[in-house]
C-alpha cells in the first residue's frame, strides 16, 4: 500500500465535504510522523507500518487501500466523539 495514494484519495474524499475539514486536518496531524516536514514527500503521511496494520484489521489484506467511504465515516465518528466528549 502506498501512503501517497492513501494520502491523495484521503484529500479527494474530504474536498468536497467542508465540515469535515477541521477534524480530517486535526485526524493527518495526530497520524503524522514527527517531523514529517524534514523528509521526502513533504507530507504528513501516516507511517506505513499502521497502514498495513489497518488493511490488515479492517480488510484483511495488508496491501488494501483504505476505502474513501471508510475514511469518511470515520471523520464522521471522530467529529460525532470530539462533539459528544465536549
């Protein structure tokens, strides 16, 4: 699984809901490596690592991509929690 098309339809899939905007933002930061802005692509990309370990889990391929409808309703139950634990 490549990180870069992960990170790529992740972006696609939120471009055109805007509420969701804020929580996919604060979502790519708490994935992101430290410093990722030091290494090549310049992009906070989750380690590849969790990557395989979520195809693994949620699929049960550890080369699958996320779905784009997973990745949404997932920052759907991250921003429904932040709301309710508020």
């Amino acid at each position: 699984m490549k990180p870069l098309r992960t990170f790529l339809s992740a972006a696609l899939a939120v471009a055109g809901r805007p509420r969701l905007w804020p929580t996919a933002f604060v979502m790519a930061r708490r994935f992101a490596p430290d410093r990722w802005w030091a290494r090549r692509p310049f992009l906070p990309l989750p380690d590849p690592a969790l990557l395989r370990f979520r195809g693994v889990t949620q699929y049960g391929d550890p080369g699958h991509p996320p779905e784009p409808r997973d990745i949404i309703a997932w920052l759907r139950w991250c921003k429904a929690e932040n709301q309710r634990q508020r």
